[in-house]
C-alpha cells in the first residue's frame, strides 16, 4: 500500500519541484572584470560602495553598476581590504603596506612594518586591526599605527570580531615561517591570547562569527566552529579536502566558505552544502551587501555574483515565527532527514510551493506565529526522532491542533494554499500522511 501511495504521489512531488526550480532564480554568474590580476580579498558598506583588491596593487570599486579599475597607487600586491564607512577604508599588503581610503583618494599610511600584512578588520574607523608574517598584529588608533604583542610567530591570515574587545585572528605557517601548526588567538581589550590549543595541522585563511559562535575554515577543507566563545571548537564535515581562503555570513544560518577550484559551500545552521559556481579558479575573498546580493573575488580577475530574485525558495514560515535557534536548527534536521526519500520528495515539494504566501500570512498574523511556535515545542520529541530516521509518535490533541492550526491559515490564503492546505488535512485525518512519515498516533 505505501509504495503505492508514494509512486502516485511522486509524479505531483517531481512536478512541483520541477516548477520550483523554474520560478528560482538564484546563481553564481561571472560579472564583467576590468583586470586579469589575482583579487585577494573584497569587502564592501553597501551595494554601490564595494572594493575588490589583488596582486600588483590591483584595486577595483564597483559603484553598483560596474567594475572600475581604480589601480596605480601602488605596485605592491594587496591582501586585505575592509571598509570603517561610507567614504573611509583601509587596504592591507605587502612590505607592511597599509592605504587609506577617503572615499575620492587613496593614500599610504605609516605602519611601523616591513613584514607582508594579509588582513584587516575594525570595529570602527579609529579602532582598526591588521595582521600578518611573524604573528605581526598592529592597531590604529585613529592617529597612528602601534605592533601589539602576540602569541603566536605564524602567520595571521584572518582577522573579524564581535567588538573591538571581541576580536578572533586566525592563521598558520607560511613559506616564511620556521615553525608548522595553526592557530586561533583572541583580543578581549587587554591583551591577545591562545584561544585554543592545535586542533588541526591545516592553515587557517578566514574567521567569522556572531557573537559566541566563531567559524575557522582552511586548508584541507578544514572547517571549525565554537559556540562559547571559543572555549572549545569542534570540527564540522565540510565534505571536501579543498582548501577554503574566504569566510563570510549573514547570520549563523547563513555562512560561506570559498576556495580552491571554484569551491563554495554555504552552511544553513543545519549543514554545509556545496553551491556550483561555474568555475575552476581560485576563490579568495566573499562579501554580501545582503544575502540575496554576495560577491566573489579570485584569480585571473575573476568577479562572481550571487543574486537570488526567487520567490519561491527564499522565504521560511518557520524562521517567520521561530525565534529559537535550535528549534530552526531541528526543524532543518527533520526537513534534511527526509529530502532523499519519496514522501519526503513529495513533502518539500508542497512546502515550497506553500513556503511564500504562508510566510507572508504568518508575519502579518501574530496569533499564527504563536500558533506554530507552540506546535513546535509541543511536538519538539517527535522532531528530533524524525530528524534521526526513527518513527515517532504524536498525540491526538496535537494532531487537532496542527489540523485547527492549517484550518485558519486556509481562511486567510489564497485558492492555490486552499488546495495544499486541504490536501495536507486530508492527509492528517486519513492517516495516510502520517503512514508516509512513519509517525503513530499515541
């Protein structure tokens, strides 16, 4: 009986999902480039003020429209590059190289170096962190560069922070270094620590966080998060042995890591997957302007886009109305767990043709949002055993509330989430929709 529900049932799951993919409209794509010069590092404050910097002092703004070549300040290859605000940023490169950008002019700064700079970070134009060769990290004041003490001989490759007491650096040896390892150090407005000991013999290039939660990425596809500060750090599956050189993020559900042969993965809160992004380059740098516009920068001049125009795959009723982060992180367990079998073809087909219009019902509509937030905490063991692959059980008054709940969702959607919706209850009390995800009622 169930094969039989689900291969009838399949023709409508492959249908929407065919139909989905169509009305999506998000993808990496190659944009016009004024340089063939390796970009190392992109940052931007907004859609039309972003700044692209690679080898042999390449330096690009795109002013939302197009790329222009702003280069000729200097010939020395540029490493890192971070905007203070909308007419102030800085750039970072070789022979402790430091420019200043007024928003017209670029100009050379005293770093007090002549080691090779390959990061640059700051909580704001007079509170600015640089890093590179032999553990070198310097700070400007706003008035002057000063070396700070370290902990660490190796290289600092990355550099981000909560604040300007909340700062993480992050690195390894180099051809220049005559020691081996990786390491994550941390700034709390006193002085730089050892963060943790050697978890990994790979070179970190990127960090990135919010708030207690940091992620490392590096070489050999060497990704690790902490979510306590940085007490402790564990390592995720990042499912390559490419080595990362770029680490950005909207938000912990919303993370990137780029890298050699094209490689970009892109972590939801749940896991990291692979994105195509139509290229065999190397990837060194990634900002966004918001997650639905990011960029891209690497070899040969390389700039690639990330625009997501979709409708239908972008907005999640869920993250409308679930504050919780691990109940967000649980409810895409539950959702991943399925995604490779037929019923679950067939479900999340549904959801995404459901997802926009309930999520714009739900954000308007308070007592939906509580509605959905309290049917996940009531049914929050059933979650976690689908999320695991096991049956699960459920009880007959949360049953009736989902079913009450979908009942005053269709009152306020339209003719096409009327028909989902009364297909989903049918489900519900036919008891063929609990058959398929192998859930009893108690």
């Amino acid at each position: 009986m169930k094969q039989r529900i689900l291969k009838n049932l399949c023709r409508l799951a492959v249908a929407a999902l065919v139909c989905a993919a169509a009305s999506a409209q998000a993808a990496w794509k190659t944009q016009s480039s004024p340089t063939t010069d390796q970009l190392r590092a992109v940052d931007g404050y907004a859609e039309n003020r972003i700044l692209a910097v690679g080898n042999y002092g390449a330096i690009l703004l795109y002013n939302g429209t197009e790329w222009q070549n702003v280069s000729g300040i200097t010939e020395k290859t540029l490493y890192g590059v971070w905007w203070a605000s909308k007419n102030e940023a800085f750039a970072v490169g070789d022979k402790g190289l430091i420019l200043h950008f007024n928003g017209t002019d670029w100009n050379p700064m005293v770093s007090g170096t002549t080691l090779r700079l390959r990061t640059i970070w700051g909580a704001s134009g007079s509170d600015v962190f640089a890093g590179g060769e032999s553990g070198t990290i310097l700070h400007y004041d706003g008035s002057s560069w000063k070396k700070m003490t370290g902990p660490t001989p190796l290289t600092i490759q990355g550099l981000w922070g909560n604040s300007a007491t909340d700062v993480y650096a992050v690195g390894g040896a180099s051809a220049s270094d005559t020691t081996t390892g990786s390491f994550i150090i941390h700034y709390d407005g006193r002085q730089w620590t050892a963060q943790a000991a050697l978890i990994t013999p790979e070179r970190f290039h990127g960090v990135w966080g919010d708030g207690d939660t940091v992620f490392a990425a590096g070489e050999a596809g060497a990704i690790f998060s902490s979510d306590t500060a940085g007490a402790q750090w564990a390592e995720m599956n990042s499912k390559t042995l490419e080595t990362f050189r770029g680490l950005w993020g909207m938000s912990l559900t919303d993370v990137y890591a780029v890298g050699d042969y094209g490689t970009i993965l892109h972590y939801d809160g749940s896991a990291w997957q692979p994105m195509p992004s139509g290229t065999d380059l190397r990837l060194f740098g990634i900002w966004g302007s918001s997650k639905k516009s990011i960029y891209a920068v690497g070899d040969a001049g390389l700039v690639l886009h990330y625009e997501d125009n979709s409708t239908d795959n972008t907005t999640c009723p869920f993250k409308a109305a679930v504050e919780n982060e691990d109940d967000l992180r649980l409810l895409r367990a539950t959702r991943d767990s399925r995604l490779d079998t037929l019923s679950g073809m067939f479900l999340t087909a549904l959801f995404y043709a459901a997802a926009p219009e309930t999520a714009r019902i739900v954000q308007r509509t308070p007592d939906l949002r509580n509605n959905i937030a309290e049917l996940v905490a009531q049914n929050r063991p059933l979650l976690q055993a689908l999320a695991q692959g096991t049956s699960g059980q459920i009880s007959s008054s949360s049953l009736s509330n989902i079913s009450a709940f979908l009942k005053e969702l269709n009152a306020a959607g339209s003719g096409k989430l009327a028909l989902i919706l009364a297909g989903l209850r049918h489900g519900l009390e036919r008891g063929w929709l609990l058959y398929l995800l192998d859930i009893t009622v108690e």
